[in-house]
C-alpha cells in the first residue's frame, strides 16, 4: 500500500472511531486497527493531521484534539444523532 493510501486510511479510520465511540483514538489504539507498530501509527497521525485542514493534535501531545467535523473535547455545538449526543462539533 501506498503511503498516501496509509494516511488516507488512517484519517478515514480516525474519523470512522469518532462516529462509533464519540471520542479520538490514541495512537495505539490505532496501531491495533490499522495492523501496524505504535511507531508506524504515530508518524501516520501526525501525517494525517497535517495532510487536511481542521484536524490537529493537542500541541505538544500525540492526543487529537480536532478531527473534522469533530472535536475531541465538550463544547457548546453537541451533535445529535438518533437521539444519541455523544459528540462534540467544533
């Protein structure tokens, strides 16, 4: 596989985790989905979230803070979703 077909793979996993949980995955829970090393996961997050515009890591963390159209933290913009709300707009 291609290394952008792994970063596209990677930003599609992250923002399918988003839907099923309300929350970002770590890196390592990554690193299990994705079927590569922590260390691969890690470099493939950091290369997703610079590859799009509105998603971003905690600075200084390996943490997501924002993956569009989510955020990773409570804010005033809940979504609801079949009168589910567990996630958190930008």
């Amino acid at each position: 596989m291609s290394e952008v077909a792994k970063v596209q793979e990677t930003y599609t996993t992250i923002l399918k985790h988003f839907i099923h949980t309300g929350r970002a995955p770590h890196y390592t829970e990554l690193s299990h989905i994705l079927g590569v090393n922590p260390d691969e996961a890690k470099a493939l997050l950091c290369k997703a979230s610079e590859a799009t515009i509105g998603c971003w890591l905690i600075r200084d963390t390996d943490y997501i803070e924002s993956w569009a159209p989510f955020y990773n933290a409570a804010t005033n913009y809940g979504i609801t979703v079949d009168q589910k709300q567990k996630w958190f707009g930008q």
